[in-house]
C-alpha cells in the first residue's frame, strides 16, 4: 500500500456478524451493517448501547471475538495497520491540541502540508475566521499554556484536520455540548464539506444530523434494533 491519495469510490465498510466484548460479557452482539461509500451513517442508542464500540471496532483499537468488519470486501485485520489507519479519520468530542502553532495542530492529518493547505482545509471547516483573529494567526500557540479554544473552534479544528488527511473513512463523533447557533452553523457547515464523498459514521447526538443521515441505525445492548432501508 502506498500512502498516496486513495480513489474515494469503491469503499464500502461491512460489519459480518461482529460480535465484541472487552470482558466476557458481549457488548456488541452479532451486529450486520453496511456503509456504502458515499454514504452517511448515524449511530445512535442509549449511552452504554455500543455506539463508541463500533467506531473503536473500525479502527481497530479492538478486534470482534466473532465474525468480521470487512473493508472493500478485505478483512481487516489482515490489513497493515498502518494503510488501514491513512483510510480513516476520526473526529471525536475531547480533540487534543498540542503545545505548537494552530497551524501545525492541523497539520497533525498530513504531515508536510504547505501553508496553503492548511489554510484551504482551514477555511472549508469554518475556523479560518477564528484562527485569524488569535493574536499570531496560524502562530498562534495554542493547547496546554497557549491560547484557548472553545469547545466548538476545538471539534472544527478536528475536522480541519480530518479534510486535510483526506481519508475515505470519517468516524464521527459528534460534540454532546450545547453550542451557541453560530458554533452550531460553522460546524454543520464543515461537517457538510467533510462528509462528501466518503463513508461516514457518526454518533450523533443532534436531531438535525440523524434527519440528514442516509442511513440511522438503532443500538440497544449491543444489538442492532432498527436499520430502516
Ligand atoms: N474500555 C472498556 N473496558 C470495559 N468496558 C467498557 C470499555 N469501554 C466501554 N465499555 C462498556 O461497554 C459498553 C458499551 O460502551 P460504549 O462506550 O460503546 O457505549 P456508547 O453507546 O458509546 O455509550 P455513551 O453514549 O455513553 O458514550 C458499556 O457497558 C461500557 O461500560
């Protein structure tokens, strides 16, 4: 596998009757899915339904103790971990922000990326505005001691980081915290441009992003309830 850019057509992400539990006790129960590419996916279900399970399955920070999560027909786990990870992107609620520059902080999904890159994936998630009103611009030194974010300028900055890796895999997970309507616009905007044209699969927590899913699947203890066509 190479690290170039991979053709966003032509994945599709299949859960075969997983079945996962961190101890003995199954937290996924014979789960079947199928995202085809292109698609967008909500996951939604009561906290401690195996919404975060899924998305962990799917970057293998686990493998299921039976059946298989298949990637363009390919197994997995007999995938190079490393090609598998450049497939994904994940875009979670608590977004760790480095000691550096914003600019390198979104650099974290391309090593390398020009300045003009940044800025371009910058501006596509909506933190361009804010970025540019920090004291140092892209400079600016943010995380632990720098300039602080809030909850909101953190999530689109994930998803800035997340347009610039460019990968066909978006695991989504989307914030819980209420945000004020602009925040809430800015990030809807971005997660809009993100989305386009890859598998996406987010757990979400607002009414509006379950209404835009392609496709909502239902957990309950694990099992899928409800895939409505
Ligand atoms: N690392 C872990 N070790 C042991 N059990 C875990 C671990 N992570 C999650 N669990 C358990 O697995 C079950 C499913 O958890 P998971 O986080 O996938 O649910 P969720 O639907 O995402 O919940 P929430 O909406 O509250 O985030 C829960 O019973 C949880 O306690």
């Amino acid at each position: 596998m190479s690290g170039e850019k991979q053709p966003l057509a032509g994945h599709d992400l299949v859960f075969d009757k997983v079945t996962f539990g961190y101890n003995e006790h199954a937290v996924i129960q014979q789960a079947s899915l199928s995202l085809p590419s292109g698609s967008f996916t909500a996951l939604v279900g009561p906290s401690g339904s195996g919404k975060s399970t899924v998305l962990r399955l799917i970057a293998r920070f686990y493998d299921p103790s039976e059946g298989q999560v298949l990637l363009s027909g390919e197994n997995i786990r007999e995938m190079n971990p490393e090609a598998l990870l450049r497939k994904v992107s994940m875009v979670f609620q608590d977004v760790y922000l480095f000691q550096d520059t914003i600019a390198n902080n979104i650099r974290v999904g391309k090593a390398g990326a020009t300045q003009r890159e940044v800025e371009q994936a910058a501006r596509q998630a909506c933190c361009h505005d804010f970025i540019m009103r920090l004291p140092q611009g892209y400079d600016t030194l943010v995380g632990e001691g720098g300039s602080t974010l809030s909850g909101g300028e953190k999530q689109r900055i994930s998803i800035a980081r997340a347009i610039l890796k460019d990968a066909p895999i978006v695991l989504l997970d989307e914030a819980t915290a209420s945000l004020d309507p602009k925040n809430e616009a800015d990030i809807q905007q971005a997660i809009d441009r993100l989305i386009q044209g890859r598998i996406v699969i987010a757990i979400a927590h607002r009414l509006k992003t379950v209404m835009s899913a392609d496709q909502i699947i239902v957990l309950d203890q694990g099992r899928i309830v409800e895939q409505p066509a």
